[in-house]
C-alpha cells in the first residue's frame, strides 16, 4: 500500500466518523426542537364547596373533605386547575 492510499483511507475514515456524529447531533437536536415547543400543561378536575358566603374550598372529588361536605349537601361547582408545567 503506498503513502497516497494510506492518507486517503484515514481521510475517508475520519470523514465517515465526523458524518455519523454529525447526523446523530442532528437527529438529537431535531428531537429537542421539538419537544421544546409542545406545550406541557397538567389538568386536574376538582369539586369545589361553597362554605360561607363568598369563600371556596377546592379538593380532588375523591378526598375525604369532599365526601364530608358531599353528604352535608353543601352547594358545590366542578372546577379544573391547569397548572403549566
């Protein structure tokens, strides 16, 4: 093998190495490109209670706060927090 084909096999080497980093760069990028602009938002239903005469106490349906004032009938509403994540 002479000196020019030696050089010319490491070129083609180095550049093969070089081109698939780069390409995985890319698809990585491209992937966070992405992601990065969804928008991220967390959606939680609760109940909320009228106690009193302008105040609201909020819980999760399930909770046993809710199942308290649910059995007193007090005046209720369904409210959704969103919280952005």
């Amino acid at each position: 093998m002479s000196a020019i084909q030696i050089v010319t096999l490491v070129t083609a080497i180095v550049g093969a190495v070089c081109g698939m980093c780069g390409a995985i760069l890319g698809i990585i990028n491209t992937c966070t490109q992405l992601s990065r602009n969804r928008v991220r938002l967390k959606v939680i239903p609760k109940r909320g209670y009228m106690v009193g005469g302008n105040t609201v106490i909020t819980g999760v349906y399930a909770d046993e706060l809710s199942q308290q004032y649910s059995e007193q009938n007090v005046p209720s509403l369904w409210c959704i927090e969103v919280i952005n994540l």
